[in-house]
C-alpha cells in the first residue's frame, strides 16, 4: 500500500499521526513550547525495504542559517542505536541550499531517503532530530521528535 501524508503543524506538543499502513505507523511532535511553520510530506508510508522514500519539507526559521549543525537520535525499544552529528552549513562552501537562508524566508527542499541502507526490525522508534545555529549545541533552531512503529519485521 502506497500512502502519502502531508502535515503543516502551527501547534507546538502536538502529536498528529502523519501515516499508518499495515507495516509502520509514523508520527512527530516538537520537543519545545514554541509554535512553528512546518511541513513535511513522505511517500510511500511503508517499511523502505530496497525501496526510495520521497520526502519534501517546508519551513519557516526562526533565526538566520549561517550555521547549522544537526544531531540526529535513533533510540529503539529504549536503547540509544545511533548518534549521528554533521555540519550542514558552516558559512564557507555550504552545499545544502538551505543555509544562508535568513529568519522569516521559506525554505522548501526535496530529498530521496534510500531504504537499501537501513533495515528496520519489528518494534518502537523514537527518533530526536535537533538543528543548532552553533557548534557547541547552546540553542536550538529546531528539535523534533518522530515516533516510528514497525509493525513486521523485514522481509
């Protein structure tokens, strides 16, 4: 079953269930108080085995994008299974069309999420994706935190 969920959230501690299909449900809040201009948009809404999830994602900043660096939490049935940190804008060679984006203007990107990579097995996901405007994590541009049933183990 292809599915395709599409969210504009304007209500910060909100939970919205973005997709179900009888191998994953998916949903996603903000881990802070303060409203945001969102949206996101993933198709197909199943488990990624060898396949290519489409993801398209619009936001507003609340701050300028001169720096960004992005720490990403994969916690599954509550233990820690990956802590990834990157630099995605640094102010010098940036690639990523988002940075040098100022407070206020729109940001819309599309990417591909390959799923031959990644291999989920039957269980709860929790998954904290953090944006900071500096190295030393001091503030925060953006948490989210998704949470990912995968209702059958792959095939």
């Amino acid at each position: 079953m292809f599915g395709l969920f599409f969210f504009i959230l304007f209500t910060p501690a909100v939970s919205e269930l973005l997709c179900t299909s009888p191998d994953l449900e998916l949903s996603y809040t903000f881990c802070d108080t303060t409203p945001h201009a969102f949206m996101f948009n993933l198709t197909p809404c199943r488990i990624m085995n060898n396949s290519i999830w489409k993801a398209a994602l619009t936001w507003i900043p609340r701050s300028d994008i001169s720096f960004l660096k992005v720490v990403f939490n994969v916690w599954y049935d509550g233990s820690n299974v990956l802590h990834w940190k990157e630099v995605l804008c640094s102010g010098a060679d940036d690639r990523y069309s988002v940075c040098g984006m100022l407070k206020g203007e729109t940001i819309a990107t599309e990417f591909d999420i390959k799923g031959a990579r990644i291999k989920f097995p039957k269980g709860n996901y929790n998954i904290i994706l953090q944006g900071f405007p500096d190295d030393a994590e001091n503030d925060i541009v953006m948490c989210l935190n998704f949470t990912m049933i995968v209702k059958q183990d792959p095939y």
